[in-house]
C-alpha cells in the first residue's frame, strides 16, 4: 500500500499489506481507508512501514527495499 504526504513536497511512502486486506479495496474501502490512515498517523513506526521515497527516513534494510521497489517497477522494453 502507498501512502502519499505531502508537505513542502510530495513523497510516498510503502507498507505491506496481505493479499485479504488488498480485496479490500473492491469489498470493504472504508476498512482500507482507515489502514491507511493508521499507516500514515504512525508513519515510519508503523510495524507494517516497508520504506520510504524520503531516504532519510529509511534504515539500511529499507533503502535496499526501496532500491528494489523502483528497480521492479520500470518498465521494461
């Protein structure tokens, strides 16, 4: 799950969500929304907080995560 803050600027950050919680979006939105809100009133002390576009909000797993993130989501030709 990606959620989005912005401040001065705009920045995502990721948490893990299972695969029950993802149908959620065509079954219980309003379950969802407040998952997300949770994630973002804990921010990076959230239990389920994967990384961050904010590097440094990252630990050393993270920023691996987060290389991995970006690397798996470019297109490929």
């Amino acid at each position: 799950m990606i959620v989005i803050i912005c401040h001065w600027f705009w920045f995502e950050r990721y948490y893990l969500i299972s695969k029950e919680e993802y149908e959620w979006f065509d079954s219980a939105i309003q379950k969802l929304d407040d998952l997300a809100h949770d994630c973002y009133k804990q921010g990076v002390k959230h239990p389920r907080f994967y990384c961050s576009e904010l590097e440094c909000e990252n630990i050393t797993e993270q920023v691996t995560n987060l290389r991995t993130l970006l690397t798996n989501s470019k297109p490929t030709e």
